[in-house]
C-alpha cells in the first residue's frame, strides 16, 4: 500500500473545539469529563482567537478555542455550526512539515494556512474538501525554551496568556 505519508513520523495530538465563549466548554470538557488544564495556548492576537488546553487521564487532549473581540476568524465556522461552534479541526504532529507539504502537494491535496515563521510551531491546514468535511491541521512543534512556562487557566481566561490582548474572556 503506498502510504501518503509514508516514512514520516505521524501522531494524532488533539481535537479543536471551538465556541463563542471558552468559559461555555468549560462545564462540559473540564467539569463533566474531567480535564486538567494543560497549558498550550492562551491568546493569538494575530489570528484573533484564544486557545487553551485539558488533558484527560489515558494522556488525551483536547483544545478549547473562541474568537477575540473583533475577529473575523470563526465567523464562517459559526455560520456553518448556527452560532453554536463544535468541533474545529483534528491535530496532528509531524516529523517533517516540508516533507509532508511536499508530498501532499504532489498528490494534488489541496493545502492552505502554512505558517512556518514560529519555530515552537509549523503547520499547515489539509482543506476540508479533501477530508470529508473535517479541517485536518498537520503541526511540527519545535523546541520550547527552557522555563518556558505555560499560561495557568486563570490568565488565559484573564487575557494574559501567551500572547495576551489583555481582555477576559466573556
């Protein structure tokens, strides 16, 4: 079987959920299911969305998304999803981000959103078209500086998470 990938490093990471109001997931993702708040995000002024992250016991994750005052970002996603939001996209790390661009674009993928001007972060988007209806993001994470800390719950929520604006979330 010729693989797409084959021969790079592949492994599912995590499921985006994203939703007007982060403190909306919270009930069920971290109160009902059990998630620890990992760290992982906080705020992107750039793209204009906050993100932060639980764990759960067997190691999964999951990514808890909203918009920025302001952003554009979600809005075709909210119109799809009726305003209510849902499940973004799928995570997966890669060994490799320009071997894996180069052979998904030789198959004829149709690829968008490569981001490579964060080390700590590459990725790029496999388009929903190609995947069923489902945003796949293939993602190399790069080193971390040592005592880099991750943003506590409490300041991501405050908007003083990486990246931070500065404004609470709602």
């Amino acid at each position: 079987m010729d693989l797409e990938l084959d021969g790079l490093e592949v492994s599912f990471d995590h499921t985006a959920v994203a939703a007007p109001r982060i403190t909306d997931l919270l009930p069920i993702y971290r109160d009902l299911l059990g998630g620890r708040h990992l760290g992982g995000g906080g705020d992107n002024g750039i793209a204009g969305y906050r993100t932060l992250q639980l764990t759960y016991a067997n190691g999964g994750k999951v990514e808890l998304m909203e918009p920025l005052a302001g952003s554009t970002f979600f809005d075709s996603f909210f119109e799809l999803t009726r305003g209510r939001g849902g499940v973004h996209h799928l995570n997966f790390h890669v060994d490799d981000l320009s071997t894996a661009v180069a052979r998904l674009t030789a198959r004829g993928y149709r690829l968008h959103g490569l981001n490579r001007a964060d080390a700590r972060w590459q990725e790029v988007f496999l388009h929903p078209k190609e995947a069923h209806g489902v945003l796949i993001q293939l993602a190399q994470p790069g080193p971390r500086e040592p005592g880099d800390l991750r943003p506590s719950l409490e300041d991501v929520l405050a908007g003083r998470g990486r990246y931070g604006n500065g404004i609470p979330s709602s």
